[in-house]
C-alpha cells in the first residue's frame, strides 16, 4: 500500500511491481532484497512509483508459484508413471497372448503325440494278438529245450 504524492489518497495495490537489490552500505548483510512498483492513483490517475510493502505477499505469491511448479512435478511424474505402467501392462499383455498361443500349440502338438501314441498302441496290440494267435495255434507243441552241448560253463 502506498499513498498518492499528488492528493495523498491511499492506493492499495501496484500496478506492476519488480524486485530491486539494495546496497544497505552501514548493513553487515550488504544487501537486502526490496520491491518497487508502479501504482495509479484511484482518485486522480497519478502514476508514481514507490516501494511496496507487501514483500510478504509476493512471497506468498511466489510460495504458490513453487507450489504450483511442485504440484506439476508430481503431475509429470505420475503421467509418467502412467504412461510406464501403461506399457508394462500392454507388453504383459502381449506376453500373456504369446504364451498363449504357445500354450495352445503345444497343446495341440501334445493331442497329437497322444493320437499317434495311441494309433501305434493299438497296432501293436494288434500284432501281440497276431502273435500269440500264431502261438496259440501250436499250443500243444512243447518248447524245445536248448540242447546242453558244454556243461563246462554252469557255474
Ligand atoms: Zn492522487
């Protein structure tokens, strides 16, 4: 807040305000940060400058900026998340598809060993049956046994 030089009226805010380092020469801290602006009176449209007093709100101003720039980090960063977790779940996704269709395949593959598997079973039951129908027919006929030729090797 600032008073008018011409008519004295009070002018709450600046028109624009901009911050000035100041040289405190008899000041250990050599400098301190003030702010200028430009007000306009309200009574008779003067236009001066002064120092504005309300540093503490600008900083509140700028405590909302960096507020701000905070909140759009973590804004960026959970898009990014998103954007991370929407990919791994599209790449799992197609994971799940491939292994899939290899789970179907060898499904398909395994059927078929099992089909053939069981055509060569069958065929081979029917030749035992062949078979032991041959035998059965010389049923009567008893084995031949081995002639001993050597009875060196009966240990
Ligand atoms: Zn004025």
């Amino acid at each position: 807040m600032s008073v008018c030089p011409k008519c004295g009226a009070k002018v709450t805010s600046a028109v624009k305000t901009w911050s000035a380092a100041l040289a405190q020469t008899k000041s250990a801290e050599g400098k301190s940060q003030i702010f200028i602006g430009v007000f306009e009176c309200p009574t008779c449209k003067t236009r001066f400058r002064a120092r504005v007093r309300h540093a503490q709100k600008l900083e509140q101003t700028a405590n909302v900026k960096n507020e701000m720039v905070r909140i759009k980090g973590v804004w960026d960063g959970l898009m990014q998340t998103l954007k991370a977790l929407r990919e791994k779940i599209q790449m799992l996704e197609m994971e799940r598809k491939n292994l899939l269709d290899e789970v179907a395949s060898l499904r398909e593959a395994a059927e078929s060993r099992v089909a053939s598997l069981e055509g060569e079973v069958g065929q081979m039951r029917e030749e035992a049956k062949a078979l032991k129908e041959l035998l059965g027919a010389d049923d009567n006929v008893p084995v031949q046994p081995l002639p001993a030729e050597s009875g060196s090797n009966s240990s």
